[in-house]
C-alpha cells in the first residue's frame, strides 16, 4: 500500500506540476481529489497519529495566510497543495520537504538571476519545485 501511494503521489504532483506550468493555476477539482485522496490514506493506513497530519495540513494553512497577506506572491493553490502534503506526509516529512523544496527553488532564482533574467515581477510555478522535492525526499528513504 505505501509503495502505491507513493507512485500515486508522484503521479498526482506530476499532473499539478504541468497545470501549474501551463495554466499557472491549478484545477480545484485536482486539488479537491487530492485531499480526498490524503485523508482516505490516513483513514485506511492508521500509521501516523492524527495529530502528526492534522499538524501538517495545519502548515497549509499558514501558507493560504502567507498567500493571502502577500497578494498572492504564492498561490492558494499552492497553499493547499501544501496542505494536502501535510495531511499525507505528516509535519516532520513534509518539513523536510519543503526545505528541500525551497532550496530547489533557491537554485533555480539564482541561475536566473546570474542570467540576469530576473526581474521585479519575474514569477515561476512552485509546484515543480515541490515534486521534484517529494522524489528527492522519497529517494532518501523518508
């Protein structure tokens, strides 16, 4: 079962990755699923205290008030995907995650910006960024 929602996460971020690099948005629909999806899981596995994946959909809603406060500087989308992680990751894993993430992301602003390609208003999609992070964390035995 866990190798299975594995290959299905992997595959769920995958589509969202491309949404967001086309659309720059992601379908609600999708994201609606993949809570459905996350809270089945839970439900089903038992493994993780509750209060380890309630923590971790508690950190997306930090990031829908970091959304909100900066105009969207990071996407709702985004926020609830995070939310979504947490809830199937935990905190702990989904930390680890999103550091690895954000380092990823820091990677790729830096080789725009020795481009200098980058701009006040330069934006690109996060997701990516975080299934790159989910495979890398993965990868590592986590």
């Amino acid at each position: 079962m866990v190798l299975v929602s594995k290959v299905i996460c992997t595959c769920y971020l995958g589509v969202l990755a491309i949404a967001d690099i086309r659309k720059k948005s992601l379908p609600v629909w999708l994201l609606g699923t993949g809570v459905m999806l996350a809270l089945t899981y839970q439900l089903i596995e038992k493994k993780m205290p509750i209060v380890l994946w309630l923590s971790g959909a508690a950190v997306g809603i930090v990031f829908l008030i970091v959304s909100k406060t900066t105009g969207e500087a990071l996407g709702y989308g985004d926020g609830v995907l995070i939310g979504i992680l947490g809830i199937y990751l935990g905190i702990w894993e989904l930390m680890c995650l999103l550091m690895t993430a954000f380092f990823l992301t820091a990677l790729y602003a830096a080789v725009i910006l020795m481009r200098c390609k980058f701009r006040r208003k330069t934006s690109f999609p996060f997701v990516p960024f975080l299934g790159t992070a989910y495979m890398i964390v993965m990868a590592a035995g986590r």
